[in-house]
C-alpha cells in the first residue's frame, strides 16, 4: 500500500511539473493538448486518460484530441472496457453538469474503478464541448472524489495555453513590425533610387542572415537587376546576373512568393529557381514581388546558406515589399532625367488608355464621345410632324324629297354602294292615294270636257249658235289634273333614293328611324367616292417654314401604326386655321403608293413631311430654343 501512495505522490510531482510547463507553452496545439491530457491524468492518479471534443449540434459526432496510458496497452483489461462503454453517460453528465463522477460498476460507495471527468472551458461562441475523461482505478470513492477536484483546477490551464499563444502571437508580431518599420526608415531616408534599393537589400541581409539579397526592377517586360547586398557595382552582363533575372521573372510571372526548397503543398513552378540553387550552390532561396497598383513591378530575392526560410520570414519579407514598393516607386519615377521621365510618364499614359484598365472608365469616355457625334453631326433626318384626315375626292349629300316619313333604309356607314342602289325608301301610300285621285280628276275632266263637246255639236246640227266655254274649262281642268298627277309620280320616282356613283356611305344611319318623320331637304346620307382619295394634314405654323419647298413624306394610321404610306404635297393652303389655341395650316397631300382595301374616307393618323438633315440636338432643343427667344426678347 506504501509503494502505491508513493507511485501516486511521484506521479503527483511529475504531474504538477508537467503541468507548470504546460501553463507555460507556446507550441503547437497538437504538443500541447498530449501533454496536458498527460499532466492531468498524473495528477488525478489515472490509468487512462481520453481529451474528446464534441459538436453541440450533433452529440454523437466525437473528436479524439488526445489519449493517454499510464503502461502504454491497449483496451484489454476489464476496467478500460467499462470505462470506454460508459464514456457516452460520461460525456453527457459532463456537458450537462460541468463534471462527472461515475462508477464502472456497482454502488458509489461500494465501487472501486471511476469515470472522471471534467468540462474544460472553450472561448465564448465555440460550437463544440471539450471534456477531459480519465478512468481511476482500484481506489476508494474518497479518492476519487478528489481526482476530479484536481481534475477541476487544472481546467482552466487551456485557457492559459491560449492566452500564451495570443501573447506570444502579438509579441513575433511586433517584433516583425518594428524590423519592418526600421527598415522602411532605413530606405525612406535614402534620397536617391540606388541607394534606397542598396539599403533595403543590407537592411534585409542583416535581418534573415542571408549571403545576397538582390533587387530586380520590371523594365521593358524584363526583370533587371537594380541592388546587390553588401556591393556598390556590379556587371550586369555577369552570368550570375543573368540567372537571378531569369528567377526573379519566374516569380514576378506567377506574381507570387517562391521558396526553395519548394514546400511539399506548394503548386507553384519553381525550376528557374531550382535551377539557380544547383548552379550557384544556393541552398535556401526566397523570391517576393513587390507590387505597384495591383500589379507586380519588382521582386526582391534572398539567398540564405543555412535554414530554410520558415512562414514567419517570409511573411515579414511580404510586408517589407509591400511598406517599401510605394517609395520605392517614386524614387525610380523622379531619379531620372526629365527625358525619360516624360517618355515613362507617356508610356503609362498610352498604356492605362489601351490598356485593360479602367475598362468602365473607358467605356464611359467611348459612350461620351460616341454620344457627342449622335448628338451634334447632322446625320438625323427632321420630319415636321401633324395629324391627317382621308378625304375622298367626290362627297355626295342626299336629302329628304319631300315631306314624308321613313319607311324603309338597308344601309350603314362604311358599307360600299354601287351606283343606283336603293339606299332608303320613303312612305307611299299618301303619294299614291293622291296619284289615283289625280288620275280620277284626269279622266273626269276629259269626260267632261268631251260631254261638252258633244252637246255643243249636236246644238250646232239643231241651228244653234253654241259657245265652246265649258269644253275649253274641262281640258283645261284636265291638262292642270295631269300635271298635278306627273308631279305625283315624280314624286313617287323620287321616294327611292339612290346612290348616284360608286361610293360608300360615310354618314347616315336610320335604320333606327323607320317611320320618323322627315322634311323637304333634311340631309340623310353622306356619299364619298373611294377613288380618287387624297390626304389633308395639318401643320403646325412653327414648322410650316420647313417644308414650303419638300415634297414628300410618310403617314401612319392610328388603327395600323406599324404600317407606313407615302405622300407627295401637292398644296399648302396660304391661310392658317384656328385650332385648339393654336395655328394649323392644312396641306393637301396625294398617295404615292396604292390604295389600301381597307382605306376609308375619315380615317385619321399621324404624318410626317421630310425636312432634311439636322443635329439631335437640333431636333431636341429648337423648340425650347425658339421659346427662350421669344421670353427672353428685350
């Protein structure tokens, strides 16, 4: 029993030891969680020890973070079995709880294996539970309580492993930030290119313990080196010149960061640069562009004997490149005579203006310059616009006879006539009755007056001396009935009217008006000819001016506005009409092209006269033009 109190007390001091240094580690967070699952489960007096992650949102999807064993076995002895079987009751209580305390088997009180377990703080917002389980073995329920508060005060040491991390983190991030800070005052002190570019490259050498670090400068689609560390002159036709350009375009073309030895996850190419280790023994490479409005325009490379350039470095290579590319850049544009100046300054310009640049930008100019040529070259054809109306040639307006009463009418407007068709009747019967009284006096008076006649004949034969009077009174009576009776029948003839040509019926339906009395000379139809028919605009007098000598244009009907007809002036009227507040003088047009089927007289549209060509700008504005004239006239 003593030698297992004195196991458990020296697995105590290693625990508690390991512990401290684990408070204390900056490492990888796969050395730490080993050593910390380790370190608690010594202090706890555990056999096994398992530090599992489990997602909130799914409870059964685990994660092994570590395991550990006291000998180092497997899952063979009975103990293990029960606490790996139990491990999901654990886990449950854990989260549930903030600790756990489970027999393997039996009562509390009675039992001698434990599962124990604790939550083990995670930052606010993690989406997983961290639990450190270990199984105590052959110990007495006391003891076991107090492994897990032990368990418990050493939760918290991940907090303190992260907050060494962020310490540590912040610390190499200033200390990267303060290198790069001086050398960027090293090279902003410089008043000449080579000597920053000289600067930068002894400031880098310094810092990364590098044999050379090289400056190459885009120049003509070529890299050409600019700076040698540690060397004020150099060749630049040397053979080693030649091969760090080459490399150095290797890394300026895939406008990246190049490490050689290449990193095994790496996919950029990296054979020039291979190529140069092998040829000038350069164990370490290290290849950074530095960029200038997005684009790569130098790249400085570090050769090193020994230690491979880790990510560290080389983040704090890219960002020297990118503190120092901007003065960098301005130094080489001013540290030139003013011939090349402007020659680079031209080029630059020539370049953003063809180049793909900016390309909204250009497109807007191109749009601008496109629309000032719509707007201001005359290649627009002006049209002065009004209304139209068909007129047929012919119009026929037929009246009432006489006074009399509808008695019957067919026809509708719009429907197509042919000469002497019977358009509408009137009422008879009056006429007729006074036709078979007129006959009936006719007949009378011829009786009468051949009664007279004969008596006067047969008094003459007697020696008589008789007057013809009453014979001359009947024939005239006569004579007067039938002139009374050809007026009646003229009448009649007339009770029919009757469409004098081909045309069509523009006005007059009264079909609704059989029986409805009528006057002598109440207009009933309106007739028009379809052919010949002619079109009559009307032009507003702010345009009359510019079409007094064209003679051609187009219409288009309200009911097929996509169909359009040409038209040649014949006349303008010379006297201007009144109309809706304003002047319209009419223009008499003639169709250039055929009649359409479907063409009536009345039909109305919009026309248009050609004009000539004038500006859109013109067109737009004159008449805003032509009113500021006149508002602003003193």
């Amino acid at each position: 029993m003593l030698t297992v109190r004195e196991g458990w007390a020296q697995a105590l001091e290693d625990g508690l030891r390991e512990m401290v240094r684990m408070r204390q580690l900056t490492g990888p967070a796969g050395e730490f969680w080993a050593g910390y699952l380790s370190a608690a489960a010594k202090i706890t007096g555990a056999t096994r020890g398992y530090l599992l992650l489990r997602d909130a949102a799914q409870p059964d999807r685990l994660k092994k973070l570590a395991e550990w064993s006291a000998s180092g076995q497997g899952h063979a002895s009975p103990a293990v079995q029960l606490f790996l079987r139990s491990m999901g009751k654990t886990l449950e209580e854990t989260v549930t709880q903030g600790q756990a305390l489970l027999p393997l088997s039996g009562s509390l009180e009675l039992a001698t294996d434990f599962s124990v377990a604790a939550l083990v703080p995670l930052p606010a917002g993690a989406r997983e539970h961290c639990v450190v389980a270990c199984l105590v073995e052959q110990t007495a329920v006391e003891q076991a309580r107090e492994s897990l508060a032990r368990l418990r005060l050493v939760a918290d040491v991940p907090a303190a492993y992260r907050q060494q991390r962020e310490i540590e983190a912040s610390r190499q991030e200033a200390e990267r930030f303060a290198s790069v800070l001086d050398t960027l005052v090293q090279v902003n002190q410089e008043k000449r290119f080579l000597s920053a570019a000289l600067s930068l490259c002894n400031a880098l050498a310094t810092r990364f313990r590098c044999e050379r670090v090289t400056l190459g400068w885009l120049d003509g689609g070529y890299v050409r080196l600019q700076a040698i560390s540690r060397v004020d002159r150099f060749d630049k036709h040397m053979a080693a010149v030649k091969a760090i350009e080459v490399l150095m375009e290797e890394s300026l073309d895939q406008d990246d960061e190049i490490v050689w030895p290449a990193p095994e996850s790496s996919k950029l190419v990296a054979r020039e640069h291979a190529q140069y280790s092998r040829d000038q023994s350069a164990s370490n490479l290290c290849s950074v562009p530095l960029r200038g409005g997005g684009k790569p325009v130098a790249v400085l490379t570090c050769e090193r004997a020994e230690g491979a350039f880790t990510e560290a470095e080389l983040e704090q290579l890219r960002l020297a490149a990118d503190q120092t590319s901007a003065r960098l850049m301005e130094l080489k544009r001013v540290d030139r005579w003013f011939g090349s100046r402007w020659a680079a300054a031209g080029r630059e310009a020539l370049a953003g203006l063809l180049g793909p640049e900016k390309t909204w930008a250009k497109l807007g100019v191109l749009a601008g310059a496109a629309g000032l040529v719509v707007l201001f070259l005359p290649i627009f054809n002006y049209r002065a616009e009004g209304s139209f109306i068909l007129r047929s040639g012919d119009v026929a307006f037929l009246t009432s006879p006489f006074d009399g009463y509808i008695s019957q009418s067919t026809t509708r407007p719009g429907d197509v006539v042919s000469s002497n068709a019977v358009l509408l009747k009137l009422d008879t019967s009056d006429l007729e009755l006074e036709e078979a009284n007129a006959v009936a006096e006719v007949n009378r008076y011829l009786r009468e007056a051949e009664k007279a006649r004969a008596d006067a004949e047969r008094l003459r034969a007697a020696g008589r001396v008789v007057g013809l009077a009453d014979m001359r009174i009947n024939q005239a009576l006569a004579e007067q009935a039938q002139k009374r009776l050809e007026i009646l029948r003229f009448r009649l003839r007339q009770a029919e009217l009757r469409a004098p040509f081909d045309s069509i019926v523009v006005e007059g339906d009264l079909r609704q008006r059989l029986g409805s009395p009528v006057k002598l000379g109440d207009p009933l139809f309106r007739l028009a000819k379809l052919n010949p028919i002619y079109v009559e605009a009307e032009i507003e007098e702010n345009d009359v001016h510019e079409i007094l000598e064209k003679s051609t244009g187009e219409i288009a009907f309200v009911t097929q506005p996509k169909l359009k007809f040409p038209i040649r002036i014949q006349r303008i009227e010379p006297a201007a009409l009144p109309k809706e507040g304003k002047n319209v003088f009419v223009v008499r047009c003639e169709l250039a092209g055929r009649i359409e089927p479907w063409w009536r007289p009345g039909m109305s549209g919009v026309c248009k006269i050609n004009v000539e060509k004038r500006t859109l700008w013109w067109i737009l504005t004159h008449r805003t033009a032509d009113f500021l004239r006149l508002f602003f006239w003193w």
